[in-house]
C-alpha cells in the first residue's frame, strides 16, 4: 500500500501585489514565497527531501526556465535536493503536487515541498494575452487570427451549454458576483477593494463591456502575479510532525484522493466526443469522480466545499453540474437558489477563486489545495466554511485538456 | 516496496533529420514517434496508462506549451490518459522518465509513456543560442554581455579543471574524436556523414575556431531536432508483456537505481561550494554514487559502458573522473589509454553522444536510457558494446545544476 500524503503546512503571497512595479524578479519572490512557507508551516529547509515547482510561462514572461535550480539559490540547505518543474498550462501547479505525492507514495522521501508561481504583470496586457494565448492551445491551429483566444473559447463553451440546454448570462454573472463578493473577504485576493456598481454585472456595454463572444470583463479571471507553497509528507513525517506538536494525526490534513485526465490539446475535438452525451466535458466528470472514489466517496454531498477553476464564468458553470451538484446542464439552479454562496448547500470558491483572488496560473493548483487545507483545518479566517471537514478542488489547463482535481480531508 | 520499473521498449528519430526543412510541426514529430515507438515496443496506445513529457524550449521555439495534450490529439485511445510535462533544461527528459517511474511504484498505473521532444532547427543559429542560452541558467545575472553563454559556463568549467589538476586541450579534442568516431557507426547520428581533416581536432583556428574560451566548435553538442520514447511498466505488466512474447522476465531490461540531485542555478556558488573538495562538483559525484547504490553496486567497475551529457567535452571531461573512472582530475588519463573508446575498460557514448549523436535537449534523458537498454539487450547494432548486461547515463541540466543518472541492467 502507498503511503498517504499529509499537508503540513502552506502559504501563498498576497495576489494584490505587483511585483515589476515593486522591482522585483520571479527569483526574488520565489525566495519570499518558500521562506515565509518554511516559517508559516514550522519547518527548516533541512527538512525538505524533494522539490516541485508548477509553472507555465517563465521562459515567455521572464526568459527564465529551470526553476528547480532556485530551491538551492533560496538556501544552501537545499543544495542537493532533487528538484524539477512540472507544466500542464494552468493546472502545472496541480501537477507538481500529483508529482510530489507519486514520490511520497513510491517511498522515495519523506517531505516535499511544492511551489507554484507565476510572474505575469511585468508585460503589458495584450502581450501577457499572446503569451498565453498560443502555447496552451494547439498553436498555430486553433483560434487564428483571435485577438483573446481563451475568452473566445470559453465563450465558445458557453454557446455549446446555450446550445445544449440553453444559458443565460445572469447566470455567468451571478458566478461573478459570487466569486468577486468572496474576494473581498480574503486578504490575499487581488481584487478585494474593487468597487463595482450597479450595470458592473449586467450586458452593459460599458460597464462591462464584451471581451469574446458572451465573455465579458466581469466574466474573466485576473492576469496575477502570484505564488503559493505547500508541505506533503508521508504518514511516517507527518506522524512525528503532530506528535512534536501535540497536534493528534487525525487534525493533520490529508489528500483522500485525486483524479487525473487530460484529453486532446483542441478544444473542437473535445466538444465533437461528447456530442451526444449529458456531460459537455465527460472527461472532467471522470477526474471528479476518480478523486470522489479514491476518496472512498459517493459524490459531492459528503464534501463541504470546492475550490474550482473559474478563468471564466463559463468554466465554473461547467464545473457545476460535472461535480453533480446539479443535473447536466442546469448548472442556473445552483446560482440562482445560493446553492454555491456562502452558507449555501455547497458554497464554491468562498476563496473568491480566479475571478475574486486571482489566477497566477501556475500557481493556482497549488494555492487550491492550499485553501482546501485552510478550510479542513479551520483557518481560512473571513471566507471559513463552517464545520468544513473535506474539500475538493477543481484545476483545469488548457480548454480543459489537463485536468486534475483533489479531495482534502484530515486525518 | 515499490514496483521495480521496467521498460518495455522504445524509439528514437534520426537526429540529423531537419524537422522546419521537411515541412514538419513539433507535434507532426511528437505523433510520429509516439506511433513508431508503440510499433516498436510491440504495443497498443490502449496498453498505455499514463504519460509523460520531456520538453525544455517549445514555448521559445514553437510558441507551444502543454504538450501533456498532444498524446490524445495524435490518438482518440489516449483520451483521458493523464499527462504531464516535466522541464530541468537539459535534463528534462530523465526528470520526466523519473516522474513516470515514481507512478508506477507508487501503484498508480501499470505502463507509462515517456516521450521526450525538441525542435530546434527551426531558427538561425544565434536564435537558437539566445532562446537557450537565459533560460537555462540565473537569467539577467549570469553571462550578461556573452554572446554564447554555454560555451562560456562550460569553458569556464574547463578553467577550473585547468586551475586544480591541469587541462591540455589535446585531451579535450581526444574526447570530441571519440564521440564523433562512435557517431559514424550509429545510423541515428547527426553527425554520421561528417567529415574531418587532420586540422580539425587541433588548435588551429581556421579548421576548429574558438567558440568562447577553450571551447571550439569540435569540442560543442549539437543544435538537433530530435524526439525519443520509453515505455515503462510495472513488475507485473512487463511480466505478462514477456510471457505472452516467450521472453524470460530475466532477460527484460531494467531501471536498477537513480540519483537525483539538484544544485543551485548560478555556476558560480557550485565552484565556490566545491573549493577545498576533489571533486568540482561533489553533487554530481552524490546522483552517481547515489544510482550505484540503489542499484546495488560499489562502483563503476560494475558497469559496462556509460552514455554521458556531453554537450561540451569539458562535461564529459568532468563526467569521466566524477563516475570514478578515474581519480578526481585524471580524466586525461582514461581519454589517453583507450578506457572510454569502443573495447575499452569502459565505453562512453558508444552513440556518439550529444556530440555526435546530438542533443535535442529535452530529448537526450530518454535517448541515453534508451541507448542503454538498447547495449543490455545486444541490439545497439554497430555500436553494440560486446556482452553489455549494465549501463549508466547522466543527465545533466544547466551547469550541472539538474543531475540525474540511472543504472539500467536486466531482469
């Protein structure tokens, strides 16, 4: 049997930040990142055994790759450390932490540290969208001649749901306005003191004005400078870690189970397969549902939260009814009934999410799992789901071509 | 325990190939392998359970990232199957053959593929240096100003090998002759129809030009397109894939031990670590000796030929006395006497090596334990070393900051 994997402790940067205009380099705020990790989560670098970094666009926004080589730059007590860096567009970060748990798992180390980071805001906003914009899709074969193309194909999903079942855009909008009310409770969230006004929500065409197709300004995760750190260990660490603590293991958070899929690079592929089906996605249905089974669930009623990826409306809507929270395609139902709002059935992204606390993509995952942990343990401060016990996450990369989803749990 | 890893089978392209020259797209070349590699192996894509990639500059090179979402384009049997990218410069391709193999001792899957890719013929010369040259090292703070920053690192190496022991280029060329010498018999080579005159191995400047320092252009790796794959399995999965063949489990290669060790980026803090120590970069020594020992071996006598990073002779002058061929700064020695040339004590890149194979970087990890699965099952064709039944690789990324070697025999 594999060893479980326990989270000892994490932190995340504050997503508000700037960090070109602080004068700063990704390096610098990789440092910043696995020192407060180190210190927030009680540990000394000499405890980590294994390093993961989760990252997408360094090469094109920094002209840095091989971020595994910063883990001994940070500190001399980490010169040695194996280390590596995972990518799979916005779910690199949940690929390092599958990547880290393989390695606990297999008996290879004991702790290991994974960070997610993402430095974006150094380049203007047209540029920071090509950048992105080609190398997650297939390039050169998918939305030619698009000015944004991952608004474009999202908003190609919503018309897909339209089509299907039928979609209104008050319901991509109250996703907004659920994620962005969260934000202003957790201090870390990037948009935590924007105001908005009456029409900020509506088919206004000023107020909030057309990006794609039916994506509109309010519909769009935050371009994010940002970065998150987490802990895992094996059950033999994590055990002396809450014995020298006084802490019981069963307090301590634990991944209960995870799904993996990832399916073909395009999005008409994906879209063609599923064609007569009740799920747009099945494959993201599946990864959900492997996670649910690994866990030793049924579904989404034994869990208490869920932290989605959410880089558009249209892509929580699609998480909504493939966590089986609704039928296929009546997704509405939970915006409209506070199903998904704090203190709901199943409040989603009380973090805000991408839209509310922001989306440094190859940090999300981690900054996910992150946030499920805060939740089990009951220090997710202003956004606690009350008496929450057991999380899942929701990280999707590319037109949902990777995705990968974690139940957290404690114990 | 964990699984013991072992593979299957595998495929590699030509490297003297020029994909942009015939036409051809990164992914044209990621599914041709794929489809040649399950040929080869004797497979079908539904055998495959989850996949890896090694890949390095697709972003600089091709605008492509998440190329985890290639294996489902190139074939619908592939949907859903989990995929990821692994990046470490040059070493991306062990730390994707690692992560695979993590997997399949953890339990999760029973046979993974591991494909690594580079295209990098597609831009002029000096592109190609500059896309590789910042993001592999401490972009911004590392060779600012140099025109080509791996020769640079590299030459450099080669200054402190001169500094502590003394380092004649004679020794240096020796080690470019081998290579391409072993080239010409590997029908996969770059470099297999080259040719060369008594001037080219020398100091003369005209013939062999200095490149930066005491690096010439004899004594570089190759800018190569190029693309190999590795199937890996599980004890029980290659045990049923041998009985249904009639092969013994005993004659099936495979991984006996690794080391993985990771420095900090920047060259400068390895040499300042190592001063007072034999070896220049003792961390190195640590992935060799560390691979020695998990494969249950006291040393290099056990092994029967090494394939070796190489992308400078200088790293390969370093490799010889970091594996023990030698002791600390007698490299000459093994280059002067034969031990590393074809009937050799110990054989180095009976492939030519990234010299005279080439080097599509993140490619070379799994081209090396492909060639030496290929010597331990006697089908390395011409350049078969004689009744090989163990091979090593390193794997290096950046300078020697990402190191990763394994030792690969049978049964």
């Amino acid at each position: 049997m594999p060893s479980p994997v326990y989270v000892l402790g994490g932190y995340q940067t504050d997503f508000k930040r700037n960090w070109a205009r602080e004068g700063l380099e990704i390096f610098d705020m990789f440092r910043e990142t696995l020192q407060l990790g180190l210190d927030h989560a009680q540990l000394d670098a000499g405890d980590i055994e294994t390093a993961h970094v989760g990252n997408f666009t360094a090469e094109l926004f920094c002209n840095q790759g091989h971020l595994g080589g910063f883990f001994a730059a940070v500190d001399p007590a980490l010169a040695g450390i194996p280390a590596g860096r995972h990518e799979g567009a916005c779910a690199s970060g949940s690929l390092a932490i599958l990547g880290a748990a393989a390695e606990i798992e297999a008996g290879r180390y004991g702790v290991a540290a994974v960070l997610g980071i993402e430095m974006m805001r150094n380049v203007p906003g047209d540029q920071a969208a090509a950048n992105i914009g080609g190398a997650a899709m297939w390039s050169g074969h998918e939305c030619q001649g698009v000015k944004y193309p991952w608004p474009h194909l999202f908003s190609r999903l919503g018309d897909e749901y339209d089509r299907r079942y039928g979609l209104q855009h008050k319901h991509l909008a109250g996703i907004a306005k659920i994620n962005f009310d969260n934000a202003k409770r957790n201090p870390n969230a990037q948009t935590r003191a924007w105001s908005f006004d009456a029409l900020s929500f509506t088919e206004d065409d000023e107020a909030n004005p057309v990006i794609d197709g039916r994506i509109r300004k309010q519909d769009c995760g935050q371009v994010t400078d940002g970065a998150a750190i987490l802990f895992l260990a094996s059950a033999e660490r994590a055990h002396a870690y809450a014995a020298k603590r006084g802490i019981p293991l069963e307090a301590m958070p634990r991944i209960e189970g995870w799904g993996h899929r990832t399916a073909s690079i395009a999005y008409d592929p994906k879209i063609a397969a599923s064609r007569d089906q009740d799920y747009v996605f099945p494959h993201v249905r599946g990864t959900i549902t492997d996670a649910f089974r690994r866990a030793g669930i049924s579904g989404v009623d034994q869990v208490d939260g869920i932290e989605t990826h959410d880089c558009f409306t249209t892509t929580e809507y699609m998480a909504i009814d493939h966590f089986g929270i609704t039928p296929p395609g009546q997704s509405w139902r939970a915006v409209e009934d506070g199903s998904i709002a704090p203190g709901g059935r199943i409040p989603i992204n009380p973090s805000g999410g991408l839209i509310g606390l922001g989306h440094p993509v190859g940090a999300t995952g981690v900054r996910m799992l992150l946030d499920a942990v805060k939740q089990v343990t009951g220090k997710a401060g202003n956004y606690q789901v009350d008496g929450a016990k057991r999380f899942q996450t929701l990280n999707i990369g590319g037109s949902a071509t990777t995705t990968i989803s974690f139940v957290v749990g404690r114990g």
